[in-house]
C-alpha cells in the first residue's frame, strides 16, 4: 500500500475520492434494492411453472398408461429450436423466453394410436414448460451473480473506502495543522528575536 502523502494535494485528492464514494453508494443501493426484487419476482414465476408443470401431469395421470404401448414419441417430435430475447435488468443482461419451436414428423394416421396426437400435444406443452423454467433459473443465476457483487460493493465502500478515506482526511488535517502551528509558533519567535536585535542596536 503506498504510503500516504501528508500534502493539501493529497488532501484534495482524498475528499474527491470520499465525494465520489458516496456518490456512488446511493446508486449501488439501488441496484441491490432492484435485484432483490427482481430474484424475488423469478422465484415466484418458478413456482408458478412448477405449479404448471404439476397440473398438466395430473391431467395425464388418467391416460398415462397408454405411454406403455410400443409407440416411438421421440421420433415424432423434434425440438428446432428454442426462440429467446434479451433483457436489461438494473445492468444485467438476461436471456427470455419466447417460445419452443417443435416440429412433428409425418406419421401413418391409420397405423399409429388415436391417442398419439394428444400425447404430442402434451409432451410439446411438458417440454415447453421445462425449457422455459431452465431460462428462468438461468435468469435467476445472473441476477444472483450480480447481487453478491453489488453486495460485495457495497460492503467495500460502506466498510473500507469511506472509512479510509475519512481516516486519510482526518490525518493529514491534523498533519497540516500541527504544521500552521509550528510556522505560527516560529513566525512569533523571529518576530520576538528581530525585535530584541532592533532594541539591542537601538541602545
């Protein structure tokens, strides 16, 4: 660390720091207070796709059963592709959920259970559920990510750099006002000693 500079520059320099500290604290405040909110709001959208999710396997339970005959699902259905966007959230760049895109291959009507087509309809619905509950935990991980960072900030200029900074503050001042002293004291003791000399060559 290097040594601090006992100079009206450097005390310049430290309330600059101080004013730029505090000026930031209130907006790192806001961030957090903004994060909190928003993992909060994703936590709730979880459970509510986690109550979905529930619902439409309970509607399956009735039918289920079915699944067990030799019908390939996985060869019928195809994820092309998983259509996202991004969002800004208090500076945190996070991906959203627009919709999965499935295509389904042709297949024999004639041939394939009646109850296929439903089946497709629900493994797509499942699969779309699922899908968009990885982007949310994915949302709530950077926004996590950012949180303990912001927090981390904030205990930083909260706990070391103000601190610092008024401490660094209070010592040069000090510093400087033992030195104006000292002048003031030599200032009055060559003032006394020219008017003495004054005196002495006056007699």
């Amino acid at each position: 660390m290097a040594k601090l500079k006992l100079t009206k520059n450097e005390l310049k320099t430290q309330r600059d720091a101080l004013k730029r500290y505090r000026r930031f604290l209130p907006t790192l405040e806001l961030k957090k207070q903004q994060l909190v909110e928003e993992v909060r709001r994703i936590e709730r959208v979880l459970a509510d796709k986690q109550q979905g999710e529930a619902r439409v396997r309970a509607a399956l339970a009735g039918w289920v059963q079915l699944f067990s005959e030799p019908v390939a699902l996985e060869e019928k259905l195809v994820l092309e592709r998983v259509e996202t966007r991004e969002a800004n959230i208090a500076g945190v760049i996070i991906p959203v959920f627009i919709a999965a895109h499935f295509k389904v291959n042709d297949y024999d009507l004639f041939s394939t259970p009646l109850w296929v087509d439903r089946a497709l309809a629900v493994v797509q619905e499942l699969a779309s559920i699922r899908l968009e509950r990885a982007i949310i935990e994915r949302q709530r991980e950077l926004l996590q990510r950012e949180l303990r960072t912001t927090i981390q900030r904030i205990n930083l200029f909260e706990k070391v750099k103000i601190p610092a900074a008024l401490g660094n503050i209070r010592m040069i001042q000090i510093y400087l006002g033992d030195q104006m002293a000292n002048a003031v004291a030599r200032g009055k003791i060559a003032k006394a000693k020219l008017s003495e000399a004054q005196m002495e060559g006056a007699a």
